[in-house]
C-alpha cells in the first residue's frame, strides 16, 4: 500500500510539472508570437497612418533674381502633390510662417532651421522639409532634408536633377523620392 501511494504520489507529481512546463512553453511562444505581430502591426500603422511634415520655403542658389519666386513655389507644389499621394500630409504653410515670426519675436539667437523646427513641432508636425534648387546653364538641382522634430535628426536627404523646362517632371521625381522614404 505504502509502494502504490508513493507512486501514485510521484505520478500525479510528473503529470503537475509537465502541465507547468507545458504552458510555461506555450506562454514564451505565445509572448513571442504577440510581440512579433505587435512590430508587423507597428509597421503597418506607420505605413498607412499620413506624416505630418512642415515644409519650409526652399532656397533658390541661383545669380538669376527671375527664379525667386520658385523659393514659394516648389514647397507649394509638393505640398499639392503630397495631399493627392495620401502619405504625407503637409501642415498649412502659412500657419508655418506665422509660427515662425511669432517665435523670432520671442525668442532670439536661433538659426532659421531652429525657428522653422521649433515651429513645426509646435504645430504637430513630425518632420520638417528643408530644401533648395539651384540651377547652371539650363540644369537644375532640387535637394531636400527631411528633419525629425523631436531630436533635429536629418532622417533623410534627396535630390532630383533635370532641365529647367522640366521643372515639374523635377518636382514629381523628388516627390516621389519623399513619398518612398515613408513607405519603407
């Protein structure tokens, strides 16, 4: 009798710790499948959710005062182009630009990258688009910095070249550019 309850008593006592191995397994796999489906989910939500980018007037590096206007016009046209792509949502320009004036008033010393990412930031933009165009001969160069707000981080540099005639081929091209860097 004393042999039959002591093995009855070591079974039940191997049946008790393979249930708790058993789902001690089972929990590890089931943390690992959740954490793994959590980063894929991650990654979709950050694909699929617009970014909120403020984009800045660009710098024309050109001797030809003619071309100015396009300091305006290249951000205006991306920004155009960014809202039909879904992706990127651009914050309001001039709202940018009262931002900025309003801390130039307020605060002093900063460079205008530091007003234009402090404003930005302050209008929930998660990133900032800097940029220029310069153009020699009948050439053009349109070159962008994307600017995490958080940490002023460059994330991203890019540029696309072309015939001034082509401008907007240019444009698209960059456009496009951008618009992969947030589908990764």
């Amino acid at each position: 009798m004393k042999k039959s309850s002591i093995a009855i008593l070591i079974f039940g006592m191997m049946i008790i710790a393979g249930c708790v191995t058993s789902n001690t397994s089972t929990s590890i796999t089931e943390n690992t499948g959740t954490a793994d489906t959590q980063k894929i989910e991650d990654q979709k939500k950050f694909n699929s959710e617009p970014a909120y980018v403020a984009i800045t007037d660009f710098s024309i590096l050109a001797k030809d005062k003619s071309l100015d206007f396009l300091s305006t016009e290249i951000p205006n046209d991306l920004s155009a182009g960014f809202v039909k792509g879904g992706l990127i949502k651009p914050v309001e320009r001039q709202e940018l630009d009262k931002a900025i004036k309003e801390l130039k008033l307020s605060m002093s010393g900063l460079t205008d990258e530091e007003y234009s990412l402090k404003a930005g930031k302050l209008l929930g933009a998660k990133y900032i688009l800097l940029g220029s165009m310069s153009k020699i001969g009948d050439q053009i160069k349109i070159s962008c910095r994307l600017i995490e707000t958080e940490t002023a981080e460059i994330v991203y540099t890019e540029s696309a070249r072309g015939l001034y005639s082509d401008i907007f081929d240019v444009e698209d091209e960059l456009k496009g550019k951008i618009e992969s860097f947030f589908q990764k």
